[in-house]
C-alpha cells in the first residue's frame, strides 16, 4: 500500500533531492574533479616520465615542439579560410539568437503578468504583494545568473588552478600521510565546487521557469 505523505513533507523530499547529491552524481564528480586536477598538472606528469621513462626533456619538447607545430599551420590555414568565416558566422548568429530568444522571453513573462494581474480576483488579493513577487522572481533569477558566472570565472582562472599546484606540489614532494591527505582534500574540494556550479544551474532552470 502506497504511504500517504503531507504537503510539507513531500515539499522536503523535493529539496531534499534538489540539494542533495546521489552518491552516483558524488562518485561522478570525484571522477571529474580528479580528471581536471590531472589535465591541469599534464606538463609536469609529462615532464616527470620523461625524465625517468621517457627520454631527455629535449628531445621530447624538440617533438611536441614539431607536433604542436605542425597542427598550428594546419589549423591556421584551415582558420583563415573557409571553415573559419563559417565558424566565426556560427558562433555570432547562435549569440544572436540566444540573446533575442532570451529578450523574447522576459518580455513575454512580463505581458503575461501584466494580463494575469487584470483577471478578476477575489477581495482579499494583493496586487502590491502579486507584483512584488513578480520581481522578487526576477530580481533573484539575475543574480543567480551573476553569481553562477562568477563562480564559474573564479573556478576556471583561480579556485581550479590553485587545487592543482597543490595536489602536483603534494605528488612531487611525496609523503605517504601528507601527500595523500593534500591530494584527497584537493579532490574533494574540486568535487564540491563542481556540485555548488551544477545547483546553482538546477536552481538558475527552476527559477526560469517560475517566469
């Protein structure tokens, strides 16, 4: 028999699972965290094998060198050309379309409320408090936007890149406890900025949808 559950109780169940990680989605982003803190110390890992696996950090940079050099020339001509005009052209008409699309839809959120707000309404409503909550809703889902870009900013130019040194610090420098304490902390902390950006995003599509 299916257990009958209140209002407020099945309200706390929804923010609960809203806030609240599954431990698949907390595996996954240790597993990213992780995959990040790696791609950020790859030059010093490659540096490192190439030392004592490798061969000599000259030879090996004189190859990445050619390498690198060679995709440069490839990707510059290929730039220059064609394939970059229909590149550059895509990405300003998705921005274009973007920004209309979401002017579009503000502004078709504010008429509907403007016409909600004509229906006819019992005695007791608040048109002031009706408004009010109009723009609370707005005002909030801005900020949010703000916050979450900033956040992402922050995470990509500071947060991110400084977990890194001090994992790769920790990894040069090995010390079974202290090293291993450094690294799993700075995992753990990339995992829970990743978790912080993707509920900040849940909550930026729930608050777009209460518009």
């Amino acid at each position: 028999m299916a257990q009958i559950q209140s209002e407020s109780q099945s309200t706390s169940h929804s923010m609960r699972d809203f806030f609240v990680p599954s431990w698949p989605s907390v595996i996954l982003y240790l597993l990213l965290s992780g995959i990040i803190i790696v791609l950020l110390n790859l030059g010093s890992i490659i540096d490192n094998l190439s030392n004592h696996y490798i061969g000599s950090p000259d030879t090996l940079k004189a190859n990445f060198s050619t390498l690198f050099k060679g995709f440069s020339d490839s990707f510059s001509s290929a730039w220059n050309g064609r394939l970059g005009q229909v590149l550059l052209w895509a990405c300003v008409g998705a921005a274009a379309y973007i920004a209309i699309w979401l002017g579009k839809n503000v502004l078709n959120s504010f008429e509907n409320d403007i016409i909600a707000a004509h229906y006819h309404h019992p005695r007791d409503y608040n048109r002031v408090g009706y408004w009010s909550s109009m723009f609370s809703v707005k005002i909030f889902l801005a900020a949010m936007i703000l916050i979450t870009v900033g956040l992402m900013f922050l995470s990509i130019t500071a947060i991110l890149p400084a977990l890194a040194a001090l994992a790769g610090s920790a990894t040069y420098d090995f010390h079974p406890t202290s090293s291993i304490f450094y690294i799993a902390a700075c995992v753990v902390s990339g995992a829970i900025l990743i978790y912080l950006f993707v509920a900040l995003c849940k909550l930026v599509a729930h608050l777009w949808k209460l518009l």
